[in-house]
C-alpha cells in the first residue's frame, strides 16, 4: 500500500504563515522602487515556496489526519489476521450448512 499523505494542520500551519511573513518583511524591507524590481529573482523564489505551501494548505482536506491513518492501520491489520484465521468453510464448512434463523433469534 503506498505511504499515505498525512497533514499536520499545527505544523504545516505554522511553517505557512512563517513564509508568509518572510515574504511581507523581505517586500517591505526593499524601499526603493528600484531595490524592489531588482530583487526579481529572489522574489520568486519566496513566492513560489509560498505558492507550494498555500497549495498544500488549500488541499489538506484531502489528506489523512494522523488519527485517520493510525485507524487504517488498525483496521488492516485486523483484516490480515482474519485472513490468517481458519474459518468455516476453510474446512468443508459452508453457510448453506448453517441453519436458516440463528438459535439467539428464536
């Protein structure tokens, strides 16, 4: 099964709104009209770091939560150990030699 992608919204948060200000402080720190169209390149640098994370923010919904991965982990290994169980109808036994309405629903 591939890695599954996890967002750790306080993390991740944290980091973004860090780019953010950076950005804003290094913009601001540029008076000159002339400082600040020189600094073309590094610019876009910052801003694509921040456009790759806005992007992450905006689709974390579509990520796991830690809590959400653990608990498919749970529920796979479970599956895995009833595969590995010997179960009715390993052995010969099928449904159909069940009876029709369980004891416990009489």
């Amino acid at each position: 099964m591939a890695e599954d992608q996890v967002y750790d919204e306080g993390e991740r948060s944290e980091g973004l709104v860090i780019l953010l200000r950076a950005l804003a402080a290094r913009i601001d720190a540029l008076k000159a009209d002339q400082d600040l169209l020189s600094a073309g390149p590094e610019l876009l640098k910052l801003m694509g770091d921040v456009r790759s994370e806005l992007f992450h923010h905006e689709v974390r919904s579509t990520y796991d939560t830690p809590q959400v991965v653990e608990s498919r982990r749970v529920v796979e290994e479970a599956k895995e150990q009833v595969d590995h169980l010997n179960l009715p109808g390993d052995n010969g036994f099928e449904i159909e030699d069940l009876e029709e309405t369980p004891p416990w629903l009489e």
